[in-house]
C-alpha cells in the first residue's frame, strides 16, 4: 500500500462487533478476562498499558514512518521527556543549536539535574558536529526543518556519521512530516513527533509519538517507561487522532503549495528581509532540501525591515492569520517566535514564523500586503 492508502486503511478495520466502518471509542479502563485470567484475544489488560484506540493509532503511525513501532504519548514534550530518561545519568546528547525551545528548557531545566549533559551544535555543518562527539555520547538528535529559522540538515550523512560513532540519530519530524521527509528512510534510528501539529491538524488534541526503525533495548526501555510512567494520551486523543491522520496527506499537499505562493510573494516584497524556507532557492538548505524531502513543508518565517517595532506592527495588522503559537493545524497562525520563546531567546526580534493553513491563497496573501505596510 501507497501512503495515503495505508492512512486510510492501516488500523482501521470495521469494528467485526458491529460493523462500525468509523473506529468505536472503547474508554474502558480494564479489559474482563475468562474463567482461567487468560486476557481477552486483544491483549488488552489495563488502559495505561493499553487500549485498542491506542494500539490503532500505533500500527498507522508505524506504518506511515516505514518504522517496527510506534509509540503514542500525551504529548510531544512527553516522547522527548521520555526519550531523555530513557539515557543514563552521565549520558551526553548532541542537539541543533536551534532546538525546538521546549526540547532544551527539558534538558537544562529538568535533565541536567539528573546529569545528562548536552552540546547544542550547528547541524548544518557536519564538521562541527563531528568534533561535538564525546565518548559518552548516547544520542543525536536532529530537527529539520528547525523552529523558528527553518535551518535544514542532511539526515543521511549525519546518521552515518553517528552510527560510526555507536550513536543513535533521532530525527524531530514535526515539521515536515512523513508526507515529504521520510528520517527512517534515511538512516535515522527513531523519529518523534508532536502530533499536536499536522496529525492533529484541527488545533483540537495534544499528542506526541515514536516511531522506530528497528527492535532495541532503548525501544524496549521506551516501552517500560510508558507503561511505568503512564503519559499515554487518553483513548479519545487516540481516536482524534484516528479521525486526522487520513486526511493528512491531502491538507500537508495544499498547505505547502499555498507556504510556497506565500514564502515567493514575501520574499520579493520592499519590506521583508529575509524569508526563510526551505523551498526558495535562495534558502541555504535548500539543495540538501531538494534532495531528502518530497516537499518543503507549509512553515515559514520572516524578518521585517523594520526590527521589533515593525514585526509586532505586522501582527497587529492581520485579519486572517490568527496570532497564536502551534502549528499545523487548518488555520493559518502567524507569531512573534521571540516574544513567546521568552527573554533568552536567540530568535530574530523581527522575526515573525507562520503555519500555512487551508483558507484560499489570495486571501491570505493580501491579507499579509495590508499588513506589511
Ligand atoms: C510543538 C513541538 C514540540 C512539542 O510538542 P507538544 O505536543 O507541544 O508537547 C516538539 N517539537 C516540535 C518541532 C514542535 O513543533
């Protein structure tokens, strides 16, 4: 099965109960078993360890990454907590020095006291991260396109260079999807994802996941950590869940085409600086983009002429796009990334980032000329 067959058909069956073709919402917390405590056929024994919502939303997601398994959590932030306690104190992490803000704030804030340590390095040069391996270092993790400045990495070289190292490459694959990048494809071991953003895509379920390549005893450690720990999303997330991702290629395809209209238009307009995405020629990333995504996703930044001032200006100004944070879902948000990430932020000051939604094109292009004044 093609991609967009298996998100419609991979965990998704007609209930052989009822008949039911929409997958049934099954919110009991235990499952009965027989007169001998075998479990019932399904496995299924107690909701933290398992539901059937939950294990349908697993097998789809597993299958749409090309992954072994996948693994559902109560959000993004929950995998890479997960992830991170899945290491060993005195473990060392190499990150992108322009992680999502919410992944180092758990490293510095939370696992540093626990005594992993980190490098937050540029991923887009390969000898700098080269030097950054240390003997204890355990993991690799790569987010690309990066958040807010849609920086691009080459996941193939740097999982070669990071088995050479005994290290595992993990890629951050919110942004672009599986619809245009495919990590495990590439040589990545493990992907995450906040599932909140573009398998949501209607800004209505926090969720996050692990897919991985191959059968380990870190997948397997995931696995206890999970259960152990219990930050499973709750069966109605699943089904949410269920309920979107067939959808996702379609809505992925039409806001990337509308990103890419946007990022030509801003980028040729008096008051714009620079435009950062992938798919402009000019982007430096962008043969290394060509190269290891199908698509250019439908994020974008922008820097005003204007700093601050001018940036928050511009915000104020819109009519369309919404002014929230998040991503991915199908109406366009626009956002001063500095301002959210807080005082110590290294992003722009006038930097605005936009998720691309699905309202008409011209709408949301001259609803950025009013704006841009
Ligand atoms: C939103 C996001 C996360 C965190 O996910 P939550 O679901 O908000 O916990 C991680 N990585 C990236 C790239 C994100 O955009």
């Amino acid at each position: 099965m093609l991609f967009e067959t298996q998100a419609v058909h991979v965990g998704r069956a007609p209930d052989p109960v009822s008949g039911a073709v929409a997958p049934p919402l099954v919110l009991s917390t235990t499952f009965a078993r027989d007169g001998d405590y075998a479990p019932p056929a399904s496995g299924d024994i107690y909701g933290r360890t398992g539901n059937p919502n939950r294990r349908d939303l697993e097998s789809l997601l597993a299958a749409l990454e090309g992954g072994v398994a996948a693994l559902c959590f109560s959000s993004g932030q929950a995998v890479t907590q997960s992830v991170l306690q899945a290491l060993n104190p005195g473990d060392h992490v190499l990150f992108p020095r322009d992680v999502y803000h919410g992944t180092r704030n758990l490293l510095t804030q939370q696992f540093e006291r626990w005594g992993l340590s980190a490098s937050f390095v540029d991923m887009d040069d390969s000898l700098i991260v080269e030097q950054a391996f240390r003997p204890n270092t355990r993991l690799l993790w790569l987010e690309t396109p990066s958040n807010p400045s849609l920086k691009i990495s080459d996941i193939s070289a740097l999982a070669s260079l990071s088995h050479a190292h005994g290290v595992l490459c993990i890629v951050d694959n919110t942004w672009a999807t599986p619809v245009w990048q495919r990590p495990l494809a590439l040589g990545a071991d493990l992907v995450v994802h906040s599932s909140t953003k573009y398998f949501g895509g209607h800004s209505d379920v926090t969720s996050g996941a692990i897919v991985a390549a191959h059968s380990s005893p870190f997948l397997d450690r995931l696995r206890a950590i999970q259960n152990l720990g219990g930050a499973v999303p709750s069966p109605f997330d699943c089904w949410l869940l269920l309920r979107s991702t067939p959808s996702l290629a379609v809505r992925v395809r039409a806001q990337t085409k509308s990103a890419g209209q946007i990022a030509h238009y801003l980028h040729t307009h008096p008051n714009v600086a620079v435009v950062h995405y992938p798919g402009l020629e000019s982007h430096p990333g962008y043969a290394v983009a060509k190269r290891q995504m199908s698509g250019f996703g439908a994020m974008l930044s922008f820097e005003v002429t204007g700093g601050e001032s001018h940036a928050a200006r511009v915000a104020r100004a819109v009519a369309l796009f919404i002014r929230a944070t998040s991503l991915g879902g199908y109406e366009s948000l626009i956002e001063h990334r500095a301002l959210v990430e807080g005082p110590q932020s290294a992003t722009p000051r006038a930097l605005l980032r936009c998720s691309i939604g699905l309202e008409h094109v011209d709408d949301l292009i001259e609803d950025l000329a009013h704006a841009l004044v």
